[in-house]
C-alpha cells in the first residue's frame, strides 16, 4: 500500500499524456479534431496541398503570410544552398551511415551541425533555423547513400527541394509524379500543432537552450513507434499482409488479440485525419505509374477492415507509408523523413517559443511511500 504526502494530494489530478491540456498560443496551425480541419495561418491544408510547394509552405510557416515571387525565389535559392553540407559535417555522417539507425544518425547530426553555428541574437536565428530545413534533407539522403555503399550525390541547389532530394538519394531523376507525391507529403506533414516532437522542441528551447539543442530534442522524439515510427510500422504490416484478399483475416486476428493496428488511431482527431485523403489518391497516383497497385490496393484493404472492426480514424501515417515506399524510399527511412519535412514547423516553433519565452515547467503528483526513516547502510 501507497500513502500520499500530504502537499501530493493537494495537486489536481493529473491529465495522463497531457491529453486536452492547451500549453501555449500559437500562430503557426490551427486543429479541429472533431471537425477534421488543420490549417497552416489560417489556410486550409486542402488549399495548400493542391497548389503550394513545400518551399512556399516553409515561407508561410516562418512569415505567417504566403510570399511574394520575390521571396519565394529567396527561400529556394536559401534552401538549396543548405542541402550543401558542411564537409566535417560530411564526415562525421561517414564515420556514422550504416553502423546506427538513420534517425539516430540524423540525431547526431543535427546536434552535430550546432557546432558549425555560432550562437547569435533572436533576430538572427531564422536564417539559422532554414539552414536545418536544406541541411536535414541533404543529410537524410547522404546518410542512405553511404550505409547502401554507393556515393553521395551533391545538392544543386537550383532544383527544388523535393525534386532534389529524391536526385540526391535515388541518384536518378525523379519523375514529375515522384516530385509532386513527395512535394505533398513534405507539405502535409510540414506543422501540426503541439504533436510529441514539435512539444519537446519548445520545452528545451524554453530553457533558452539554443536552436540546435532544441531540434535535436524534437528528432529524439520523433523516433519513437507512437509518433514518426508509425508508418515505418504501417508499411511493414501492408508487405506483411501483401495482398487485399489476406487483410480481412489479419485485421480480425489483431484486434481479436488486442493490439495496436499502426496508421490508425489519434490523440486529437475524432474523424479521420485530413491529410490522409490527399496521400491516398496521390499514392495512388503513383502506384499507377509504377504498373502495380497490388500494396496499395492491401493498404486500401486494410483501411476498409480496420473501420468495419473498430471505431479507428485513418491518421497520416497510414497512406503517407503507401506514398514513401512508392517512391523507393527503404521503411527505415521513413522517419528520418518525416523530420525532413517536420523540421519547418519545429524551427518556426522554436523561433515563436523564444520570441514570447517562459520555462515550461509542469507540476508531477507525488504518489510514492510519505514520511519514511532513513536507515544506515549497515543496518539494511
Ligand atoms: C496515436 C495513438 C498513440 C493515440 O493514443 P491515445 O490518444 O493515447 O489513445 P489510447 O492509446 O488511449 O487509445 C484509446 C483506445 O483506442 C484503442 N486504439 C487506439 N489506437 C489504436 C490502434 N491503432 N489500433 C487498435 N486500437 C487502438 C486503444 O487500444 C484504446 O482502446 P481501449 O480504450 O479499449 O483500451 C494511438 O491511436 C496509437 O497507438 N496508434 C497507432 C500508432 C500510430 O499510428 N501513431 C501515429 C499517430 S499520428
């Protein structure tokens, strides 16, 4: 039997995961779970996904405004320049690529990259900041190339970041389908209120710990199968499975045993996830280009049997596996990039969180034995 000290049992009850908990204003996106609606600055992610670009999406996140030609062409020319890594950067992603999981790598590095940046005044941080949104990406696709032995493709930082990341990891040139799925799925994924990652990034940027501090936090975070390891998960279920037909059969035997069904399932979203549906038809898209639907017709499966056994919405991860894996990107890669398209929103809110600071520093409710007698080692 526990007993409760008595300042413990004045808190309030905690809210377990922090769940309905509102830790601070932001002006970056806007979610109604129950509604199903996410906007970036107050425009509807549906709006952005049929005709934005991720560098105009990473603009608005950083500008709260859609930019101007001028300053688009600023962003990418910005961005472009950052996929050019440092080379002690480079070589700290050789000594690394292969012997450790992509993401723990990509942690490595971005903590790795604070050491190439002095630290500077809050007026300064947003360049440094953008630098992290090329530097991730051209890290990601280094990373791959060296642990599969082949060489590292070097940026050209005229191209636009989807297009040339998929260059510079595939080491061919993308199809205008593959660029536009994953232009896509780098601004679906861009910014989403106070997810795990985006949280954890404010909390350590609110010590004033500097930037790279903070986004290295958020990477850590992201790793884990609840958040950016989901749809690792997901796509090795949907292979798993391999065929529409054996998804019925699957399904049932999983929620018979209770256990968790990955890309289904969300903290704030009582509908299904209004990003889900823009990667499901432009993974379709590509699916068709590739001349063979049969895993995205299991996904499809999948979906269709979850609903009918559980009350689950359909959340990003489920069809954002489908789209990844049809552009050749390897499962493991796939949180690492997810922290490609993340880390706009992690920066921009790393920049808010210094701009209007206070530590973030929650209560805990002590519930453990009150008012016990120490007693010497040698009496034990
Ligand atoms: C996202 C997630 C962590 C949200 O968790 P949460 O808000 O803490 O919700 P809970 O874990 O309390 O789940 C509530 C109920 O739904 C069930 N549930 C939630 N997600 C489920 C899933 N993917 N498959 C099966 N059951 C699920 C839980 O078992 C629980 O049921 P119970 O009340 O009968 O025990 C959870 O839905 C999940 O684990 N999903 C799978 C992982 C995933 O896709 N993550 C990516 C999120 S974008």
């Amino acid at each position: 039997m526990t007993s409760r000290s008595e300042a413990s049992t004045a808190l309030p009850e905690p809210t377990k995961g922090l769940a309905g908990i509102v830790a601070a204003d932001t002006t970056l996106s806007f979610i109604d779970g129950e509604k199903g609606v996410l906007k970036y600055c107050g425009y509807a992610i549906d709006d952005l996904a049929a005709s934005s670009s991720f560098e105009e999406v990473v603009c608005l996140l950083y500008d709260r405004e859609l930019p101007s030609p001028e300053r688009l062409a600023d962003m990418r020319e910005r961005i472009g320049a950052a996929r050019v890594l440092p080379s002690e950067v480079k070589q700290v992603i050789e000594q690394l690529a292969g012997s450790t999981s992509p993401m723990s790598t990509l942690r490595t590095v971005v903590s790795a990259l604070g050491h190439y940046e002095s630290n500077v005044a809050l007026k300064e941080l947003p360049p440094k900041a953008l630098r992290l949104v090329g530097q991730i990406a051209a890290a990601v696709a280094m990373i791959h190339r060296l642990r599969e032995g082949l060489g590292p493709v070097e940026a050209d930082p005229e191209r636009g970041h989807a297009d040339d990341f998929l260059r510079m990891l595939l080491g061919s040139e993308p199809t205008e389908t593959q660029t536009k799925a994953l232009d896509l799925y780098l601004i679906l994924l861009a910014d989403h209120g106070f997810n795990a990652s985006t949280f954890s990034g404010r909390v350590t940027a609110g010590t004033l710990a500097n930037l790279h501090s903070a986004i290295t936090s958020a990477v850590g975070t992201l790793s884990g199968p609840l958040h950016g390891g989901a749809n690792e998960r997901a796509m090795e279920m949907i292979i798993k499975i391999g065929s529409p037909e054996r998804a019925a059969g699957w399904v049932e035997e999983r929620i018979a045993a209770k256990q968790r069904i990955m890309g289904f399932g969300h903290r704030v979203y009582k509908v299904d996830d209004p990003r889900a549906p823009h990667l499901k038809s432009s993974s379709q898209t590509l699916w068709e280009e590739r001349g063979d639907t049969v895993l995205f017709d299991t996904s499809v499966a999948i979906e269709k049997e979850v609903k009918a056994a559980k009350p689950l919405i359909t959340n990003v991860d489920f069809y954002s596996a489908t789209l990844l894996y049809g552009l050749n990107i390897p499962t493991d890669l796939f949180t690492p990039l997810f922290a490609m398209s993340r880390v706009a929103g992690w920066t921009a809110h790393v920049l808010e969180q210094y701009g209007n600071n206070r530590l973030i520093r929650p209560r805990a409710r002590y519930v453990g034995k009150a008012d016990r007698t120490y007693v010497p080692l040698e009496q034990r």
